[in-house]
C-alpha cells in the first residue's frame, strides 16, 4: 500500500534505521532539525488517543512503522503495520508485522471508550436479566455471541478464550 513515490534506496540514503531500538537517524542535514546523527522525526497522538512516531521526508509525513518495513524488506508493506505489543512508538523490527485490517485489530488490549463495561468484548444490558453481561467476539466479519454472564469479569474471561481461539492476531 504504497503512499508516496519514496523508495527504499532514498529512504536509506537519508535516515540509518536500527533494528534493534527503531529508531530512525538522519544521515545528512535535511533542515534545520533534521541534522546529521539526531534522531528524526518526532511523536504524534491520533484521534484515538494512540502515539505513534512520525517522519517528515521531502516535504511527506510517514510513520516510522511503516518506514521501518520499507527500509529493511525494500518494499511497501502489503497491508498495515502492527505494533504486536499495542505500543505505537516501539518501532524494533521484531515488534513490526504486516497484517490485515482484520488481524492489527485482533489484537486490541482496551475497550473503546465507549464501552459501558470498560471490558473488551462485553456488553451491558439494562433490562432485569440475571445475567446481564453478554460476551460477544468478532471472527470473519461476524460478531459471534458468547454467551450471557453474572459479572462483566466472566464475560470477559469468556471473551478472552475465545479470543485466543479464534484471532490469529490475539496478542493477548
């Protein structure tokens, strides 16, 4: 999923990428912050609340990520770049996967704010059940219920298992 006409020779030609720490480091002087040696680029919070480290490159921005897979396999990934540990500026190789929509979000942590349990994959329901917290999963662009439970805890146990079943991407 190319986004830009950079290419892997350019990218090596301007910034040195360490595997080990992923960080990027410029190899010539490219403005007045971007400096010979000084770490490039700098952090960014996206409108999900998520840090991620961005790179600025003949006048485009890029995520460090996805820079970081291009300069190692000479290519633009496929799909999108996973964080497999959920920490968006943790950009070590061995932390890097290509994966699909689908996968990079089998592998969420929290609930979305909006959740009214504050548990990923369980549900509230208001209406005088004596089990009121339902486990639900998402498996193939389906949302697959779990069952019904006392607690949200149980639920979200039910969830967790199933999970760890059902997502290749579970990190979890």
């Amino acid at each position: 999923m190319a986004t830009s006409n950079l290419t892997a020779q350019r990218l090596r030609e301007l910034l040195h990428y360490n595997l080990d720490t992923g960080v990027f480091t410029w190899l010539v002087n490219a403005g007045s912050r971007a400096r010979i040696g000084k770490v490039a680029g700098n952090k960014v919070k996206v409108s999900s609340g998520k840090v991620y480290w961005q790179i600025g490159i003949d006048g485009r921005s890029h995520y460090a990520h996805v820079l970081a897979r291009l300069y190692v396999t000479g290519s633009w990934p496929l799909h999108e770049v996973d964080h497999e540990d959920g920490i968006g500026i943790n950009n070590r190789f061995d932390n890097l996967r290509d994966a699909t929509t689908s996968e990079n979000q089998q592998n969420r942590k929290v609930a979305q704010s909006t959740s009214t349990t504050g548990l990923i994959g369980v549900g509230r329901y208001n209406d005088g059940r004596k089990k009121p917290f339902r486990a639900l999963i998402k498996t193939d662009g389906k949302r697959k219920g779990l069952g019904f439970y006392a607690t949200a805890e149980e639920a979200h146990e039910a969830y967790l298992l199933a999970k760890r079943k059902l997502h290749a991407g579970c990190t979890i």
